[in-house]
C-alpha cells in the first residue's frame, strides 16, 4: 500500500488531481482538517463535467456534522465547477 500523500491544507481544495477512486476519502479527510484548523468557508473545486464529483462532494457535505451550508459557487469562482462550504 502506497503511503500517504499530505497536502497543505487552504481554503482552496482542487479535486483535479485526485483519482476518482480516492474522491471520497480524500474529501471527507480535508474537511476535517480543514474543520480542525479553524477555517470557516471552503471553496472544492470539482470541475463541471457530468455533475458525478459534484454529486459525490456534496453528498459528503449533506452528511458531515460540521458542515452548515454549501452552494455553487459564484460565476468568478468556478460557477457550478466549484462548491462554497461553510463549516461550524
């Protein structure tokens, strides 16, 4: 088994280069982080395609404790191609 990769954890989280295999893993792990460290709003960024990693991501947000809300994100910041998320 591979080893862990660490990522630096922002308020920025680009999901381009992550297998789609690790999609939900890897999101659920940076939330919490991301929740541990403090932050407040999110930004994933999931790419338009045919809506399957947006699914996917904002199936995890419906389902964490922490997260209070998420929308699209705003036409600058990726419209549809991204999710704002504010945590706890």
């Amino acid at each position: 088994m591979d080893d862990p990769i660490r990522l630096p954890i922002t308020d920025v989280f680009d999901l381009h280069s992550v297998p789609a295999r690790d999609v939900q893993e890897v999101v659920e792990e940076y939330l919490s982080e991301a929740h541990r460290l403090g932050y407040k709003a999110l930004r994933i960024i999931h790419g338009r395609g045919i809506g399957v990693q947006r699914e996917m991501v904002r199936a995890i947000l419906a389902r964490t404790g922490f997260v209070e809300a998420f929308r699209d994100a705003p036409a600058e910041a990726g419209g549809w191609g991204a999710t704002i998320v504010t945590l706890r």
